[in-house]
C-alpha cells in the first residue's frame, strides 16, 4: 500500500502534467462544459454534456418550432434529419456516406436490424450472441427468434471460431459488441466477422460501447449491419437517437418489420400498401424525436478536426495510465484489475474489481468523482478523450485509495442502493 502523499504519487503527478501537456487533443475539453470540481468517468453511460447543444436547442425551440412552426419540416430540414445526422455518425464509425441513419433507440433498431437479417438469409435458423451481451441485445435477439421461429445461441467470442466451423452453415446472424461493457475488454471485430462471414452468416455488431471511442471501420472490415447509441461517446444527451448502419449491398434486400410511414418511397403519398425507400432512408419508422435529433447533431460537431485515430491513442494513454495508477495507489487495498493490460484488448473503460465495489462509487461520487458499477463487484471508469485528462485519472485513483484507506465508504450514507445506474 503507498501512501497517497508519497514519492511514487509525485511521479504520477508528474508524469500526468506531462502527458497533458503534449496532448494534441487538449483544446477539444473546451468543446464541454464540465461542472467545477467533477471528475467525469462514466461518459461511457451518459456523455458530458457538449457545448454546441444549448445554443442548438434554444433556436430548435424558439426558432424553428416558435417561429417557423411546421414549416421547419422543409425550411429548417427537419425531414433529412435523420440521414444527416446518420451520415455524420457514419463519418466516425467508417461508415461512406448513405449506409447509416439515426432515429429510434438501440433496442429498436436492433428489433429491425436482426429482423432484417433473419428474413436476408431464409433457412438459416441460429441467431448467435453473446452470453454477455448487454440484456437488451439479448432480449431481442430472444424475441425475434420466438417470432420468426428460431433459436439462439448463446456464444462467448472465444468459442465462436471452434462454434462457427463446426455448425456456422446454420448461423443467420451473429450480434456482438466489440467492447464488453462490463469488463471494457476489447475483441477482434475483424477476425469475427470474417469467421461469420466465412460461414455464410451475417454480422451484426453493437457499437454503443465503440462509436466515438476508438475507431471502428466497418466499411473496410465489410460489416453487414451494425447499431448503437447516441448517448454514450458521442454525447447526444440522455434519450439521444441511436443509429442503424446498412452495407450498400443489403440495402436493396433490407426487409425491416417495422415499416412506419417515414420509410416509405412516398411518405406523403399516404398510401396504404407499403414500398420502401431506396436506400439506408427505409431504416426509417416514425415521426422522430427531432429536438434530441437536432442536439445529436450539435453535440457531434465535438469531433470536428478530430481524427479517430487520434481519439484512439489518447484513450489508451489514459487507460494505459489508469491501470499504472492503480497498481501503484490501489496495491493491497483488496482491489483487482478486470480489464486487459494489452492496449489491443482495451476498450475506453476501465474496470476494477472489489467486494465493497456499490459503497465505493457512491463515496466516490460524493466526492465528485463519478463512475458507476456494475453487479455483484465491478467498479466502471469510462474515459472519453475528447474530455478526460490524466489529471483526472490520477485524482480519481488517488481519492478511491483515500477512501478505503480511511474507510469512508463504510459510511451509512453509501450503504443502500438508491440509483438506477
Ligand atoms: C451494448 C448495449 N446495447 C444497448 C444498450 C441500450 O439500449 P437502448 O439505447 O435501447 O437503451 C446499451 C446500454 O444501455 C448497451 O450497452
Ligand atoms: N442507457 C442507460 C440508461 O437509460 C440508464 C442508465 C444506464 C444506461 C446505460 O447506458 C447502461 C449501459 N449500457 C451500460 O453499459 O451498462
């Protein structure tokens, strides 16, 4: 155990001041606004809140729906909302123009995109998923196989080359996520697909742990279908629009289940048989939530002159730099690393382990230090680049010693669970 006054901290200090010192991307914290005093680790829930929003939001409400009404529909663009915004997340998940579109939430649009897969390889009867998925992806993967009369397979990443040999020419569909989000452990996106693919199967890949993140490239991997959230790393706002990502060759043959009125040719045809738009734009279903739409599309204006790549290496310098924090500050206090050491096996999370893990991240909290946890004893840091310093690593790992050191999670007050997350 060292003391958090200590040579060793004065190095981290140190070596922290260095390394956001020489950060290429440091200016870009100035795109947030970040509340005094707050170390802010759970980006990878809900992102901080960007700067371009407010000013958005005031003229999406008082200009466009105050003063130009229903004519913003036309006037102000509301209608292409939805394939801008996709196009401008497709910029940051490798995505060429016309293959991504944005509405809905992620369980939605994973319901239509594994729906669609299912009816785009007829006689294939496993859905594959991950036995750690997160619950909605598995949920629906569920549902749609009760619907279309199938089954799932639960398969971790690491069974699925021997599963996909033996029994691939069965698989329809494979939904994964790149980034576990409970231990933030990175798997190989392109190895996977080409194992589904090689099998004849389709792959479907879960980006809310990614998008934003670290970059993703499913263009160049040649991934089918792929969803995710706007609210994550990409700091949508709380509710944000999700976003459904279609290969150009599956358009075409796109069957989706849910065939609102905003995906057809005509919409205001108002005809009552339904013919789908050409293109990613019958992804589309209702009317959509144009205000959190619009600050989507604001708060992505964060990644303006910011590489990916760029967004990729600052994220495994802090995360990197966490995990030396915590093997300095955090030895023999009952705490153990879950996330991998190797940077090609992390996400942009980090995550410890520690029975006292709930009364942690609230004392923590209490400090504003804010991370999360996830049952029965996993402490989550998320760290967004755009936003996170290794200053901010350090005192976050620096106050998580000082509170079990002094035990101040044992406190009443951090005892009971009261929140949702
Ligand atoms: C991998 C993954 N998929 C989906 C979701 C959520 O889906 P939705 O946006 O529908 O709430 C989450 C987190 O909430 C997630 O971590
Ligand atoms: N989407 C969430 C929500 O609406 C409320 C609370 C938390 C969330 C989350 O994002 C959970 C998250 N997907 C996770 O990684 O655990």
């Amino acid at each position: 155990m060292v003391s958090t006054a200590s040579p060793a901290l004065d190095t981290l200090a140190a070596r922290a001041a260095s390394l956001d010192a020489a950060d290429p991307l440091a200016a870009v914290r100035e795109r947030f606004l970040l509340p005094e005093g707050v170390v802010y680790l759970d980006g990878n829930s809900l992102g901080a809140l960007p700067a371009a929003v407010p000013p958005a939001m005031a003229d999406a409400v008082h200009r466009q729906w105050g003063t130009d009404l229903i004519r913003s529909w036309n006037d102000n663009s509301w209608w292409d909302a939805p394939l801008r915004v996709g196009d401008a997340v497709g910029r940051l998940i490798g995505a060429a123009p016309g293959q991504t579109l944005a509405g809905d939430s992620t369980s939605v649009q994973l319901f239509n995109a594994l729906s669609a897969a299912v009816r785009l390889r007829p006689g294939r009867p496993l859905l594959l998923t991950d036995p750690g998925h997160f619950p909605t992806d598995q949920y629906i993967a569920d549902s749609v196989a009760r619907l279309f009369g199938l089954e799932v397979r639960r398969m971790p990443p690491a069974g699925l080359p021997r599963f996909l040999a033996e029994e691939g020419e069965r698989v329809a569909v494979a939904g994964y996520s790149p980034v576990d989000y409970r231990t933030g452990e990175l798997h190989d996106m392109a190895a996977t697909t080409r194992a589904v693919q090689r099998a004849g199967g389709l792959m479907l890949w879960d980006l809310c742990h990614a998008a934003g993140a670290l970059p993703v490239g499913l263009d160049e991997l040649g991934v089918d279908l792929a969803v995710g959230c706007g609210y994550k790393f990409l700091s949508g706002g709380p509710g944000a629009p999700a976003f459904l990502y279609v290969a150009e060759r599956h358009q075409a043959a796109f069957d989706q289940p849910l065939t609102g009125w905003n995906g057809h040719v005509e919409p205001f045809g108002l005809s009552g048989d339904y013919a789908p738009a050409e293109g990613v734009g019958r992804g589309r279903i209702g009317t959509p939530p144009i205000l959190s739409m619009l600050a989507l599309e604001a708060a992505l204006t964060a990644f303006d002159g910011v590489a990916m790549e760029q967004v990729r290496a600052k994220s495994l310098s802090l995360t990197g730099f966490f995990l030396d924090c915590a093997d300095t500050l955090l030895d023999g206090l009952g705490f153990t690393a879950v996330t991998p050491r190797a940077p090609e096996r992390r996400g942009s999370q980090v995550t410890l382990r520690h029975p006292d893990a709930y009364a942690l991240v609230r004392a923590l909290a209490a400090r504003g230090v804010i991370g999360d946890m996830r049952a029965p004893d996993m402490l989550r840091f998320g760290v967004n680049a755009l936003y996170i310093t290794h200053r901010d690593v350090l005192s976050a790992i620096r106050q998580l010693a000082e509170v079990v050191m002094s035990a101040e999670h044992r406190d009443e007050r951090f005892r009971h669970r009261t929140t949702v997350t």
